[in-house]
C-alpha cells in the first residue's frame, strides 16, 4: 500500500498506520484500554490495530545457518539498503571520521563540514589499505600505508613520488563515494548509486517521532556485545515480549507485556514494525497477586524512584500518572527541559520501533534505547548487538560528548560491568537464549527444523521474514 492509502487520521493529526489485528492470546485486556483509562493522546504507533494478519511465511533454520545467506545478504541487503551507520555525535568536528563494517565490506564516515558528512569505501585506491580502522580525526584522509592522501570532499590531494605514478590523474582517483543521509541524528548509508533515497525506506517513521526527536539525543552509554549467534536471530529476541514469562520474570510486577500490541507499516520500500509493552500494570500471569502498591512499590526499588506517600495509589492508573510525573521531574533535573505535557506513556510505556534491515529506535523516555544488529564478519553463527542509551540534551549549556563504546567479548557478561547498571542483566538474560537457541537449531530434527510463531505476539518476526524472503527471492 502507499503511504497514505486508506490510513485513518488520529488523534495526533498524524495517519494511523494499517497494520494486524489482534490482541495477546493471554492477556485480559489490551494496551488499548490500558492507555484509554490515561485518558490521554495517542502517538499512531500506539492506536489500536486494524486489519486481519497476512498470512505467515516459512523460515526454516538454514537461513541462521548456511554461508550462502551471508552472501545472499551481502548481494541483496548490504549492498542495496539503507543502514545505520553511525550517531552524528560519533564525529562531532570536521575532520572526524568513523570505520562502519558490515560482512567483509568496511566504509569511512567523515564529517566533511559542519553539517555534511561523505561516506567512502574505507579502502586505498594505492594498494588497498584501510584507511579508517576504527576512528580518527585530521584535516586530510591519509593512507598509513604509504602517505596517499585525500581531501575531505574525497578528492586526491597528494601522492609521495608523484612522478613515478605518470598513469595516476588526480580526477580519476578519488575516493569512492556511497550514499549518505541523515535523520534523527543518525548517519545513513547506502552502498547502492540507484537506490532511492533514504526518505523512501523511512516511511512514516519521522512522523512517528516527530514529538520524540532522536536528533535532541545524546549517546550518554554505548555498549558492543559480540554473541554467539545469527544476527537475525539476535534481533528476533527483541521483536516480542512473548519470552518475558520465562526470561525477565523479575519484571512481571510491572509490565505487562502480555498485554503487548504489535504492529507494522510496509508500503513495498519502507519496512516498519513495532512493540508496545505497558508500564506500571502487572503482566497476566501475576496480576491477581500484584496490588497497585505493590507493583508501584517493585517498580520503585528496581529503578530508584522515590515512593509514593502513602494512600495515594488506589489503582494502576494512579500509579502510572505518579511515575510519569517523577520520570518528568528527574528529566527538568537533569536536562532542564520541560516534560511536563508529554503523556504517560511517552513518559513510561516500552515503546520499540524497527526499521529493516537492524536499526532499532525507541520511542519515549520509558526506555531512551538504540539497538543495532550486525553479523560479526563472515560467519552467520557470529554477531554483534550495540545498545546505545540516548538522553535527552540539556537544555541551556553543552551537550555532553558521545559515549566511548564499551566492547564485550564474546564470552563475557554484561553484568560484570557496573557501569551498565540493570541493562547489563536485561542484556545478560537475553543472550543467554540466543547463544543456546543457535546451538539448539543445528541439533533439531530433519523434519522439523523451522520456527513456528504465535500469530500475534511473534508477528514482527513474520514481517521481517516476509521482507526478508521477497528481497532473497526465497
């Protein structure tokens, strides 16, 4: 469908996308109602469903396994669409450049000028050296090879011993330059010179958080976990809530990610999907055991949030206004920026969107995440997860600067790195799947190796795969 083709207007005068009908198969009630009892506007992303679930497609465990998807992938994903390749704030001066790699392709990103960037291929056009191994900064792009040297523009500026290389015109000689866009203070690249622009592959995307600008954000914690296991299969871990049942059992007081609401927006160049899980309402499975004060009273220890006054929280409403209200107050705190008038659940709710093929921003300060998915060189049992914790930028006086990236091998917790906090354990309990579920893939039956999903709770995971196949031609 278009972008606009029988889309219906909501609350926020923006179009709501067409996306699956349908509710949790154990949930009492549905995040609709829950936001309803707010009594408060709704982002798109968050209105209720609308249209019948498409059918579902097969995935069968070859696809996580067999080196042939890796250079499918590389012919048909990697080098045709647009990716994420880096914050603006990574490269904050002129001069600044970072090395993005992706399977065995590597590019440099360069802040040419205040407000431009060029993207190359981070390769020699001398003897191939890479020219950017991980970061650096100069008013040139100079081989450490052999002193070749580049403008910022890409233009060749200097060969040492220049009379030896009669055959080298300067014009012939620059750098090879990609597609390179931006949004939301994220750096886009393309390696394909007749893709559309990155505007086509956003879709409704800029809309969704045109109340949440991703470009007033800082990287205030980076972390990079290598994992043992398929990047697709990594990221699928973060497309439902379905697992919290079994894997973040410790938060059932408190979210209620049974009563989760997916949705999705594809119009053939733009493929979108998200997740929605509910704050300060205990999950199905505990919520005749969870009082209103008791899961107001978890929420507050785990995340130290002062507690209410006593006799103040009569129901779960009550509950989610009041810790909206402290989460706006520690963000003017901190920030200086006035929260005041943002709803609820932009203050509260886990909100998730995804862009294919790995980019995944978060919508609202419930959790300010940034996810990304990359396969770790060649090996599609291998990958790397990069979480960045993005922060709202004070509002009068300096942007702090961007968070070194923390890099945790392959056989490393999170949890041994304080100053991850709780987000090294919610990472921790997620990769303990993934690297057994990879492992379990190889050991299944002949017959029955292929995913069976959940209608509804594991239909992210369905779009995906139906992107995934028409552009693999599978």
């Amino acid at each position: 469908m278009s972008k606009t083709e029988s889309l219906d207007i909501g609350i926020y005068g923006l179009p709501a996308p067409k996306v699956a009908v349908g509710q949790s198969s154990r949930g009492r009630m549905t995040y609709a109602q829950i936001v309803a009892k707010d009594n408060e506007p709704l982002n798109p992303i968050l209105q209720p469903q609308t249209e019948p679930f498409p059918p579902q497609v097969p995935i069968t465990f070859d696809r996580y396994l067999d080196k042939r998807f890796v250079d499918l992938e590389v012919e048909h994903i990697w080098n045709k669409h647009w990716q994420i390749a880096c914050r603006e704030e990574d490269i904050p001066n002129i001069g600044d450049r970072v090395s993005y790699d992706i399977v065995d392709q590597s590019y440099v990103i360069v802040r040419s000028g205040p407000e431009e960037f060029k993207a190359f291929y981070n390769t020699c056009r001398h003897r191939g050296r890479r020219l950017c191994d991980s970061k650096g900064s100069g008013t040139h792009i100079r081989c450490p090879f052999h002193a070749w040297t580049w403008n910022l523009d890409g233009s060749l500026e200097w060969v040492p011993s220049e009379e030896d290389f009669p055959h080298v015109k300067k014009r012939a000689y620059g750098l090879e330059q990609v597609q390179v866009d931006r949004w939301g203070g994220n750096v886009f690249i393309n390696p394909d010179p007749k893709a559309k622009p990155l505007s086509e592959a956003l879709g409704i995307l800029p809309d969704v958080f045109a109340d949440c600008p991703l470009d007033e954000r800082y990287t205030a914690q980076r972390l990079r976990k290598k994992i043992r296991c398929n990047w697709k299969l990594a990221q699928e871990a973060f497309m439902e809530a379905y697992h919290t049942l079994e894997t973040h059992w410790d938060h059932m007081p408190f979210f209620g990610t049974s009563y989760g609401q997916y949705g999705e927006y594809d119009d053939g160049e733009s493929h979108l999907n998200w997740l929605t899980t509910a704050s300060m309402v205990p999950d199905h499975w505990v919520f005749d055991k969870i009082s209103p004060d008791d899961s107001i009273n978890h929420f507050c220890t785990a995340f130290g949030f002062p507690f209410p006054e006593k006799g103040t929280i009569h129901n779960f409403t009550d509950a989610r206004k009041y810790i909206a209200k402290c989460r706006a107050e520690m963000i003017r705190l901190s920030t200086g920026r006035d929260f005041s008038d943002k709803t609820t659940a932009y203050l509260i709710d886990y909100i998730k969107a995804f862009m294919f093929p790995n980019h995944h921003p978060w919508w609202g300060e419930g959790l300010p995440w940034w996810y990304r998915f990359t396969p770790y060189e060649d090996d599609p049992g291998l990958c790397i997860m990069e979480v960045r914790i993005l922060l709202p930028t004070p509002l009068n006086g300096p942007t702090p600067p961007s968070a070194a990236p923390l890099d945790i091998d392959f056989d490393e917790r999170c949890a041994d790195f304080p100053a991850l906090g709780t987000a090294g354990k919610l990472v921790d309990q997620d990769i303990s799947n993934l690297v057994a579920i990879q492992k379990g893939l190889k050991s299944a039956a002949k017959k029955n190796r292929y995913m069976t999903l959940a209608q509804y709770q594991e239909s992210n995971i369905q779009h995906f795969h139906r992107v995934y196949n028409k552009l693999l031609g599978l």
